[in-house]
C-alpha cells in the first residue's frame, strides 16, 4: 500500500475511533433520562411511575421512518416504553404483537431486568389516522427493533433477551431469524408460525384434543345456538343495546353465526371447561350468555374490527392465519358461506399473500434458531403452529400440559420451572443472576 493510502487510512481509523469515543462520552455523567435524549434527541420523553423491581420508566414517543431505506417517506409516533433497573442488568426487548399496555412482564421479573417494551407499529397510540399498508410489513417492524435495540445497547451492555407472547412471540421469531445476534435468548410464548391464509392444523388440534365427549358437547352447542337463532339474536340486540356495542360494520345476524364458528377455536384457546357447557335444550338466555362468555362478541363489533384491522392485513398478506371449520354446522347457516376470515381485512385494499416468508423464518428457527425457549399450552390452537426445532439446534420447547394460551412459565410444575431456569442460566453465563417467580 502506497505511504499516502497508509497514511489516509490511519486518519481515517483515528478518527473513526475518536468519533466514537466522543459520542459514548457524550453519555457520561447525565442522568438515565437525559441518557435517552441523546439516544433518541427527537423523541418525546415522559416519566412514567416505575413498577416492581424498576427504579425509573420512561414512555417514548418515537420519531419512526415509515420506510427505513426512504426517510423521504416520512414518519410516525412510535410509542414504546423504558423501565430501567440498572445499567449492569440484563435487558428485556418486548415485541408487542398489537398495541402495548404498560407492565412488567414475567421474564423481566425473572431476572430483574431492564425493559423496553415496543408497541408494534400502527397499532394501539402508533398508529397513523389513515394507515399506510404498503409500510406494514413485518421487515419494516423489524427494523424498528434493530434500530432501537443498537441505540440502547450503548447503555445496556450486559445480556438481551426478547419476549412476545402470541403474535408478539411469532415476531420475536421474525424478528431472531433476521438479526440472529441483536438478542442473545428469545423467549416466544404461544408463538405460531402459520402455513397458510387458513392453516389446516388448528382445525385438526381442534377435532382431536380433549375427549370425544367434550368434542361432541360443542358441535351440539354450536349446533342448539343457530337452531334458537332468531331467539339468540334477540338476547345479542338487548346486549348491544344495553351495552352500547355497535354492530354496523356487520350485520347482527352474521355476527351471531361468526361467534358460533368462532367459539371451538375460542373454547380451547382460553381452557374453558367441557362441564360447563349447557346441553341442547337450554334457554335462548342460557346459550346466549355462554356463548358470549367464550368466544365473546368484540371482534366483531366497529370497535373490534377498528382495533385488528391492521391485524387481519398482516395476516392474511404474510403471517396467514386459521379457518373456520364450517362443516359441523354447514345445513345451519344461512349467512356466512366461507371458512376464510378475509372479510376482516381491509376493504379495498389488495391483499396478495407471500407464501414464502413464513416458510423462510421457520426455516431458519426450526434449523439455526439456537438459544430459544419456547412456552406453549397443550390444547392452545395456535400450538398446533408452533416451530419444530431439530434435534442438533439448542432450543428448549415446554408444553404445559392442558395449558392454554394464557400458559406462562409460573404455570409449570416446579420440576419443569428448574428445568427452564437451568437452560437459561446456560445460555445467560452464571454471572446473570435468576430469581423465583412470584
């Protein structure tokens, strides 16, 4: 190399070096949340109150690119949230999969640790009065990850986990298949890694788990509900009339025949109880309340399909989702006549699925995912999704069983906890420090 190259380059190598020496000292000496303002100088920083092990939490409202390879695009209020324990403490990345309600969440109390919670964008406070689509994407809210998680790492040096629970917890799989060593543990709960736009295997969990006899006792609900329509219906119009819940983006009726497709799916979901069940001649009263009591009648009310409207768009262009199983009730139904919950998404809006993007992050997760816990429930439809990491990866798969989508770590046997806490301190170091579940 010619002596002015050489000569170039060491300038250029100082200068780096200085500059980046300048930038980490531009951190010392201010207090936690000035530390954010440096970090993030155009966001919004409010104090919120600091909760369980936390000494001070921050809400920030982030200046977020629309498109991170545009900034021409524009921006959007990025809401996410900073709880700080300490700046030798592990640090816990919350992927919310919809809008972020302000907690400490299990595996932060676990280890004590810093958490940064991220709403996902456009969702909940994030999102825009009209929703850019071409702009939610799951790379895009990747991105958004990346680029908070590289910023913090200049105060929190110690080790990073991730943590999502259902859709939150298949991007915190997105999110480790597309930068592998942003986080050193991931820790999805309820996590599924859809096929399709109706991925068949949810039904099959559905027509298999539990006993026949419990299978049976909710077709025949299913079946008692649409047979007492017309009085059912009259007990969904005193609720909503009571209750003030608008159903104008649907009809009445069809949202009675979506609640009884829904409620299998539901039933199982949420551990309902196959003795609770009423039998075939109860009242229009009785059926009406059991039936709002487990599948419930939000979804798919105008603030229901207001609120997952993002939601449907993702799932049915990348994420896929479930079916209806239609045939238990086929001869009953006079106004839904697909098993697709397409309808859900928005209107005139093109929904193209890509069959390949979930095939490529299961492939990486279930071939290369090292360092993974993942929490599941037994009878939890979206379970029947879960990833199936080969035997040579380093992952550990717990499965409560009868567990369902609410399944945490406290909820296994002690047994299982101390196998769970085992593999993390392997994957942690002994220097971090777990304690007990409270």
């Amino acid at each position: 190399m010619p002596m002015f190259k050489k000569l170039f380059f060491f300038l250029f190598i100082s200068a780096a070096v200085v500059s980046c020496k300048k930038v980490e000292s531009n951190l010392e000496g201010l207090s936690f949340k000035e530390q954010l303002k440096v970090l993030f100088p155009s966001a919004e920083i409010n104090a919120v109150k600091a909760q369980d092990h936390s000494t001070e939490a921050y809400q920030l409202i982030l200046k977020q690119s629309l498109n991170h390879q545009d900034a021409s695009a524009g921006t959007f209020d990025h809401y996410i949230y900073v709880s700080h324990a300490g700046y030798e403490k592990p640090t816990v990345l919350v992927t919310e999969g919809y809008n972020a309600r302000y907690q400490t969440y299990e595996l932060s109390e676990m280890l004590r640790a810093n958490q940064v919670q991220v709403e996902y964008r456009f969702y909940g406070k994030s999102r825009p009065d009209s929703i850019p689509w071409q702009y939610l994407k799951n790379d895009a809210a990747v991105e958004d990850y990346h680029k908070i998680v590289t910023k913090l790492k200049r105060l929190y040096t110690s080790k990073w986990l991730s943590a999502g629970i259902s859709k939150g917890g298949e991007t915190v799989l997105i999110y480790k298949s597309k930068y592998p060593k942003d986080i050193d543990v991931a820790v999805p709960y309820v996590a599924p890694l859809i096929n399709t736009q109706e991925d068949p295997r949810t039904i099959q969990l559905i027509n298999t788990v539990g006993t026949k006899e419990c299978r049976d006792k909710i077709v025949q609900f299913q079946r008692a509900v649409l047979k007492n329509g017309v009085e059912v219906l009259e007990e969904l119009k005193k609720y909503a009339a009571e209750k003030k819940v608008l159903f104008t983006k649907m009809p009445v009726e069809e949202v009675l025949e979506h609640a009884v497709l829904e409620f299998p799916f539901s039933f199982w979901q949420w551990g309902s109880r196959c003795e609770e069940i009423p039998n075939a001649t109860a009242s229009s009263v009785v059926l009406f309340a059991y039936l709002k009591k487990v599948a419930g009648f939000y979804l798919f009310s105008d603030a229901g399909i207001y609120n997952y409207l993002p939601s449907f768009y993702q799932h049915m262009t990348e994420l896929g989702y479930y079916g209806y199983d239609t045939a238990p009730v086929q001869d009953l139904l006079v106004h839904i006549k697909t098993s697709s919950l397409a309808c859900f998404g928005p209107e005139n809006i093109a929904m193209p699925y890509d069959t390949e993007y979930i095939r490529e992050v299961r492939d990486f997760i279930e071939n290369k995912g090292h360092q993974i816990l993942y929490i599941y429930g037994e009878y939890d439809p979206w379970g029947a999704c879960a990833p199936i990491p080969k035997p040579t990866v380093d992952a550990l798969k717990m499965v409560l069983k009868g567990g369902h989508h609410g399944t945490r770590i406290k909820h296994f046997s002690k047994d299982d906890q101390q196998k769970i806490h085992a593999k993390l301190q392997d994957w942690l170091g002994k220097e971090i420090e777990l304690f007990p579940i409270n």
